[in-house]
C-alpha cells in the first residue's frame, strides 16, 4: 500500500470513528502476526488473529473452557477412537455453506508435508497422521471423513485425552476450500472468506490490524464489539506508555516483571493476574558428570527456596513450583517433589549430606554452569539459586546468551543446568510430561530415562476413560518428581493490562482471550 | 561525468557481491537456527519446515539458489512473515523509514547549520557556549534515553502528541520519532559546521573578499558557506543511509512500521532472507549515497571534477 493510499484510509477511519457510536477495542496483540493463514502459525498472537477470523469445531468460552463451535454437538465411541462431529448450520462470510468437506479438507491440508504445521504432532492420534505428514502416504488416507454434509467423523489409532483440545486450536478450524483452492493468496485483505466473528479489514504490516464484526457468523448476535483494532507493540513499555495514554485498551502481551509493583501502586484496577499453563524450571543435562547422579539433584532442588525467588525476588505474583505440571493445567494430580515440605534446617542438613554421600563438599567443590537466555528475571532468578546452592559446596558460573544461541545449545545437549520454560500447547498434562518421555524433546535435551516413568506416559496414551489416564500421568509426574530429573522454580502467572472500560476479559489456565466475548463502553469524556 | 557515474556503478557490484557472500555464510554460523524456540520442535515437523525453505540442501546449493534468485529480483520468502515475500516488506517499510529519515535530516540540516553558523561567527561569546553545550548533551545522551522520555511527557503525561504507532504517517505520529531522531544530528551538524566555518573564515579568499568590502553577511552567505559545507556533505551520505535503514531503536520505541525493525527482528529470529534482503538494500543505498556524496562535492568545490 503506497502512502498516499495509507493516509487517505487513516482519513476515513478517522472520520468514521468521529460520526459513529461504534464499538471499537484497540488492542496490544504483542508481535506482527507471522501470518494469517490458520495452519501457518508460529505465535500465540498469530492465533490470536486466526481465531477471531476462523472459528473452530470446537470452540473456547471466556473462562477458556471448550464449548460448541462450527460443531453444534460431537459424541465419542467407547474406546475414545471415534469421533463424530455434528455441524451447525453455518456460513462462510460469502455465504456459502461451511461443511464437513470443509472440515476433511482443513486437516487433510494441517498434515500435509507441504504445510508445515508446528503443531501438526498433536494430531499425529487420527488414523495415518504421521503418515501423512512424513510424506509417506498421501492426504486422502487420513482417518478423517464427511459422513455427510453437516456430519465429521474423525477416527483415531488411539485414544487422545486432548484430542478436543487440539480441534479447539486454531490450526484445526475449517478452511474455505473452495477460496483456497483456487489460488495461493487467499488471506488479503479483500479476498478472504470467513467463519468466525470477525472479518479481516485491512493490514499494515507493523502497523495496525484491523477485524470487523462478521455479520455471517452464526452467533453474530452476540459479538458486542464492531471493531477490533489490533497493534504489534513489540516494546512492552511502548504498550503501557499506549495505555496509559488511553490508545489502547487492552494489552495481550505480558506486562513486565519490572512494571508490575508500579502498576499495583498506580492503576491496581488494570492489571489483571491470573494462573497460567506456564513452568519455570532448570533442566538438568543427566547424561553424564556429577548431576547424572541423582543424589546432587536432590540436593540441589532441597537448597532452593522457591518462595523466596517468588515473593523477593521477582515480587510478580508468580507461584512457588514444586512439580512439573503447573497446577492450573486440568486433570494435574497432588504430585509433589519429596522433602521440599520439611522444615528449611532439615532439607539443608539433608542435602549436606547427600552432596558428602556423592563426595562433594566446600573443601570438593561441584563446579557447574548455569545456562539462561539474556533476560533481566532470568538472571536474578540465576543469581539467587546459585547463592542458595553456594552453602553446599556448588560454584556455579552464570553464562547468558541470546534466545536462539540458548535453545540451540540446550536442544544440542550442551549444558550442566540451563533455565526451560515451559508454556502449554493444550491444557493438559501430557503436553508437559510426553515432552520428558522417551523421544520427546525435553528427554533428548536433558537425557533423562526411566523405563517406569515412560511405561507409565505410553499407557496414558491408551486411556479412554479420562480419570485412569490423568491418574496414569500423576504417577508419571510422580516418578519424575522422585528421580529429581528437573529443578522446577514456579509457575507462571498471566498479567495483563486491561481497561476498567473492557468487560468479559476472565484470566484463564491457557491465557486465552477470545475477541468475540469482550466488550467495550464508550469513554465518559469525549477524546 | 556520465563515465564517471558508471565506473563508479561498476564497481558496486564486487562490493555488494562480497557483501552478500560474508553475510550469507555469517549468518548460517551463527548457532541457533531459525526453528529453535522454548519448545523443540519433533524431527518430523522440523524437517518437513526445512524442506519447505530449502533448508535441506548443502550450504553452496542454498547460496547459489539464493544468488540465483537475487539475480532475478527475488529475495525469497520471510520465514516469520510468511505472508509476503521479503521484497514486499522492504517495499512496505523503506518509505515509512525514508519519510522519518528524511525529515530527520531535513531538521538536523535546518536547526544544525544555522546553530553552527552562529557559533563560529560569535566565536567564544555566551551564544557560542551555549550551542556548543547544548550540542554536547545532544551528541551525549542516546536517542534510546531521549525518546522514551519524549513519548512519557508528550505522549503520556501532557497528551498532547501520540506515544507511538504510525497511523498512516499522520504528522501527529511524525512528529516525536523525527524530533527524536534528529537531536543527535543537530548536535553533530552543529558542532562540525562550526569547526568548518570557523576554518574557512580563516583562509585567505575570505580575506580577499573583506577586502573588497563586502559585509560580514554577503562574504558568510556568498562565499564562505559553500566550502564551509563540504565535511557537512560528506558526512551526509553515511548519515542519511544510516538514518533510513537504521532507526532501528527510534522505530522499536515508537512503533514503526519501518525497515529497521525487520533487520534486528530478522537477525533474532534467525530469519535469513529477510535479514539477507536487508543487508543487500542498506549495502545498495550506502554505496548509491556516497556516489551522490561525490557528485555533489563537484558541485560545492569547483576545484573537483570527475572528468576522465
């Protein structure tokens, strides 16, 4: 778009925001959306977008939970392999209807090599997945059919306890095939075709996005806002110097940790903190050298107070974690590490001891490097568990480098500690632990194995019925917690900056905000 | 003239070709590549993504295919922003980043050079002191100080300009990033047309023509500007280059949709073609500004011609 084409659409909306009482939320959306394309996502604000414009089978509520979407109702056989999906009758934003042929065609196009989906491993249940996606077989074989127009059967080799989860996931919505297959630029401004609430207006990359309501969504009755204005505010103080001068109203970005007591002195009615699928952990490289040992990672976790990185450290709500799976996600058991509830003199004897028994002492000392990716908190965070292990014997040389270097060198193996984070796909506690099972990626970083932990993963994936699995995944958890196989710190805590003016924003486990439930009221004093 | 203008293009291209060429291989080093996030992505998935990018052939087939697509305008696609093609977002963000760089310039040139004038006129005197101080804290304090300050007092606390954000390049969003973005090369206008100009009232021409009688207007204005001018303009193409292509910060603390962003977010994402196509844009306009840089040199400084 030249200029001159750019200030003349600013002039019109500027004009139309004067004369209308419509109903517009601008919102900090975090980062330019990668791309709009539903199956091409890399970011939580890429779906954001996707999700307002393309809603799914299976939808999510303002409290995160799933209900109905394009999919009015679903039943599942006894054996949890069968799934069928009973359409709604519902239109895409030209009209035409959206049916199950949409729905084949959508997953068929999600496994597709070509695609490239990121996420494509957590459908890898349905019939011929992997299949497909490794190229071996072609889109056709996969287990997914329209038993007729309005009806969506979906046949899995096992069963999923997130399979709904999953369709609930952008990536999962259905496709307007006939928009798609005739060209390669079907996501313009202009050219695209819609299932969701909201229809996409016009772009600015880096700029601004815009989203109007969806008069053909099948629930548009009760979408309140007209307009979403959505900003790629990378700067999170660019973000709150917005909203604190009243340009934006909401921010999806995480406020940052060095702003939150200032926000809670100043404008306590717009943050809002909520749990959060999120883990805060240290990996332990378990492959070889003294923390193969089980002895020192036990001792090392005894040392670390967890509260006290929480409460005096970082001061930002975060919760105190002494498990694997953040207690918010669904179907978490009481799974706990051992000995971190005794009293604070009991666990530093205790882990004295087991660093002598593993021969270290201050006169031996244990020399480790402590990994981190360049980050303020991160760094804090590293400080204090190294000053906390200090009393053992333990020197521990601190050693930042950038994102990408960091994930590199960890996925690499090359690390003794290094600081993971964890934040959930779906809400479940398989997305947590089947990362640490044999052949997942947290295992193959960290080299943890253990026969009983994985047997008891693998059989999660064979549970139809939802308690026997969830228990099948605590004792799982539980295992990994007894073998101390990682340091977890806390659980994250969602913040974000919303104004009193913005209602049906409700913090939720998966930090997921859908546009369709909020509203707006019109500012008291004219701008 | 005209010979010289195609000489000197000639020569541009080994230059950027050697550009390319350490960039390209620069960048494949660097550890971490671009699929490396919090969460590892299973092998299947990874390699499906990196056959999409060609990232599965050697690292000579992949600078070849890349060199050959160059040739024929292409940068590739973005990795990130998979909805247009590298070409696209340097089109989309080199105007916004020339409209801010520009009228940087043009108000470092319009506030710079009369503040340095001045100075050397009024040599040693308070007004001397107080631009020279004043361009002192300018060069100083970074623009990732002034401009966060600027966005909090206008933007926040008096409200009387946007805090950020670009809104089609409606002024009241030009005019803080430009401000901002100027200060430092006022501040360095300033101090070195004043050096200059004190240089040039020195010389013997000047001497000549107060003789003849002129006013200290008429020699300032018509005889001792132009020379005066010559470090000013040879500082100007680097500068105005850099300006447009590398307001990295002033577009990341303003929200800007310009070129800058995409070179720094292309290299922390390990992006490389949308780092790669900005590298070869910034190699292509440095070379094209120092040409002009030269070409205007003959048009100040008689004494210069490109005749052979």
């Amino acid at each position: 778009m030249t200029l001159r084409r750019c200030r003349v659409l600013a002039l019109l909306l500027s004009l139309a925001a004067g004369s209308g009482q419509a109903a517009t939320l601008h919102v900090d959306n975090e980062g330019e959306p990668g791309s709009l394309d539903p199956q091409k996502s890399n970011n939580q604000w890429d779906a954001r977008i996707q999700k307002a414009l393309f809603d799914r089978l299976v939808d999510v509520a303002a409290d995160g939970t799933l209900i109905p979407g394009l999919a009015r109702s679903w039943d599942v056989s006894a054996d949890g392999t069968v799934w069928t999906f009973h359409l709604r009758d519902a239109r895409w934003s030209d009209g035409t209807p959206i049916t199950a042929e949409d729905a084949v065609f959508s997953l068929r196009r999600l496994l597709t090599p070509a695609t490239a989906n990121r996420n494509a491993n957590l459908y890898y249940a349905i019939h011929n997945a992997r299949a497909v996606n490794l190229g071996k077989t072609p889109p056709e074989s996969l287990g997914v059919d329209a038993v007729d127009e309005s009806t969506l059967r979906v046949t899995l080799d096992h069963p999923s306890g997130y399979f709904l989860e999953a369709m609930a996931m952008a990536e999962a919505a259905p496709l307007p095939a006939h928009v798609i297959t005739r060209g390669e630029r079907w996501i313009t401004p202009g050219n695209t075709v819609v299932s969701g609430a909201f229809t996409l207006g016009d772009w600015i990359p880096q700029s601004r996005l815009t989203l109007d309501r969806n008069p053909a969504f099948y629930a548009a009755d009760t979408v309140a806002l007209d307009k979403v204005v959505m900003y790629p505010l990378e700067d999170t103080n660019d973000a709150i110097r917005r909203f604190r001068s009243g340009r934006i109203d909401l921010s999806l970005a995480q406020v940052p940790s060095s702003r939150i007591d200032w926000l809670r002195t100043n404008m306590p009615e717009a943050l809002q903190q909520g749990p959060w699928a999120g883990e805060y952990f240290y990996m332990f490289n378990v492959r070889k050298g003294p923390l193969a040992d089980a002895r020192v990672r036990e001792a090392l976790n005894l040392v670390v107070r967890r509260d006290i990185i929480t409460d005096k450290i970082l001061g930002t709500g975060m919760i105190p974690s002494t498990r694997f799976v953040p207690g918010a996600v669904s179907g978490q058991g009481d799974a706990t590490m051992p000995g971190l509830d005794a009293p604070w003199p009991e666990r530093l004897s205790k882990a004295k001891a087991l660093m002598k028994d593993a021969g270290y002492s201050p006169a031996h000392p244990l020399r480790l490097t402590l990994r981190y990716n360049t980050n303020d908190d991160h760094r804090k965070v590293a400080v204090a568990v190294a000053a906390m292990w200090k009393p053992l014997g333990v020197e521990t040389t601190l050693y930042n480098s950038e994102a990408a270097v960091h994930y590199a060198a960890i996925h690499a193996g090359q690390f003794d500690v290094a600081r993971y984070g964890m934040i959930a796909t779906v809400n479940d506690p398989f997305d947590f632990l089947g990362s640490m099972a044999q052949g997942g990626s947290a295992a193959e970083s960290s080299g943890y194995t253990n026969a009983a932990f994985t047997e008891a993963v693998r059989e999660s994936e064979t549970l139809a019925s939802p308690e026997a699995r969830f228990d099948a995944l605590t004792r799982a958890e539980q295992q990994l917690l007894d073998d101390h196989a990682v340091l977890p710190i806390y659980e994250y805590v969602a913040s974000h900056l919303v104004s009193p003016r913005v209602h049906g924003f409700e913090s939720n486990v998966m930090d997921e905000h859908p546009l369709r439930f909020l509203s707006i009221t019109p500012p008291t004093s004219g701008e | 003239m005209l010979s010289y203008i195609l000489k000197r293009l000639a020569f541009a291209i080994p230059t950027l070709l050697i550009v390319i060429t350490i960039s390209f291989f620069l960048m494949r080093v660097a550890p971490g590549g671009p699929f490396d996030g919090e969460r590892q992505l299973p092998p299947e998935i990874e390699a499906n993504l990196e056959a999409v990018y060609h990232l599965d052939e050697p690292l000579p087939m992949q600078y070849l295919r890349y060199m050959n697509n160059l040739v024929h305008g292409d940068f590739g696609p973005s990795f990130k922003y998979k909805d247009f093609s590298v070409t696209e977002l340097i089109m989309q963000g080199f105007p916004v980043s020339l409209e801010i760089g520009g009228l940087a310039i043009a108000l470092a040139l319009l506030i710079g050079l009369p503040l340095g004038v001045i100075a050397a006129l009024k040599r040693n005197s308070a007004a001397d002191y107080f631009v020279m101080s004043l361009a002192l804290g300018g060069i100083a304090v970074p623009n990732f100080v002034i401009a966060p300050i600027m966005a909090l007092v206008f933007g926040v606390l008096l409200g009387w300009l946007p805090a950020g954000g670009w809104n089609g390049g409606a002024w009241p969003n030009l005019v803080l990033p430009v401000v901002a973005l100027s200060i430092q090369q006022i501040a360095y206008i300033a101090r070195m047309m004043r050096a200059s100009m004190i240089e040039t009232l020195g010389s013997h021409f000047i001497r000549t023509a107060r003789a003849k009688g002129l006013n200290e207007m008429q020699v300032v204005m018509r005889h001792a500007l132009r020379p005066a001018m010559l470090p000013v303009v040879s500082y100007l193409g680097p500068a105005i280059a850099g300006i447009v292509t590398g307001s990295v910060v002033i577009e990341q603390i303003f929200g800007i949709p310009g070129i800058g962003r995409y070179f720094v977010q292309g290299a922390l994402n390990r992006d490389y073609t949308l780092v790669m196509g900005t590298v070869v844009f910034y190699g292509a306009l440095i070379v094209l500004m120092n040409l002009l840089v030269d070409l205007l040199y003959s048009v100040l400084d008689p004494q210069i011609r490109y005749d052979d």
